[in-house]
C-alpha cells in the first residue's frame, strides 16, 4: 500500500494466524506515529497498532481481515489516537485483496 505520493509506503501480509506490516518508505512526521487501522463493512475502523519506525509489526490476524476491508494509517500524536477512531489526517489506505500463486 503506497501513498499517492509515494512519501509512505507499507507492506501487509496474512500468513496462517500472523499478520506482518512493515514500512518500506517515509516515516511519520517529526513527534508524530503512524497508527494502523482496520476498516471491514460498516464497522468503525478499529487500530491495529502503531507502526514501527523500523522493524515489523506483528499481531494475530484479526478475524474482519478479509478481502474487501481496507487498511489505514493516519497520522496521530505519541502514543496513538486518543479516541475510538483516527484524529490526525489518514495518510493512505488500500483494500484487502487476496494473491493469486500461480
């Protein structure tokens, strides 16, 4: 998932029970974090986590992960929103979608 920018850039991948999201390019702004979030049908999006300058993020894979839910990342105060929802400016999102082997 890249911003249309291309200053933010992520990686997300479901393996068995493990979701894995890494940054691949951009940071988040100075005395900010990146918070991910999770967004299926018409629930509120729910935070997954802050993402890591460096390193990987790495938590069960939540049961709304499905094709078709979207992931988010907005740009929040230390510590991550203070509320249910994002506060700061989402940053970039993309849509679920399952890959093929072929």
């Amino acid at each position: 998932i890249a911003a249309e920018d291309e200053s933010l850039a992520l990686r997300a991948q479901a393996r068995g029970a493990t979701l894995r999201v890494a940054l691949q390019g951009g940071a988040a702004r100075p005395g900010r974090v990146l918070e991910l979030w999770l967004i299926a049908g018409e629930a509120g999006p729910v935070s997954l986590g802050l993402l890591p300058e460096a390193g990987i993020l790495e938590l069960a894979v939540p049961k709304a992960l499905t094709p078709g839910a979207v992931l988010a990342v907005s740009d929040e105060p230390p510590g991550g929103s203070p509320e249910p929802g994002p506060t700061g400016d989402v940053v970039f999102q993309g849509t679920i979608h399952p890959i093929q082997n072929e």
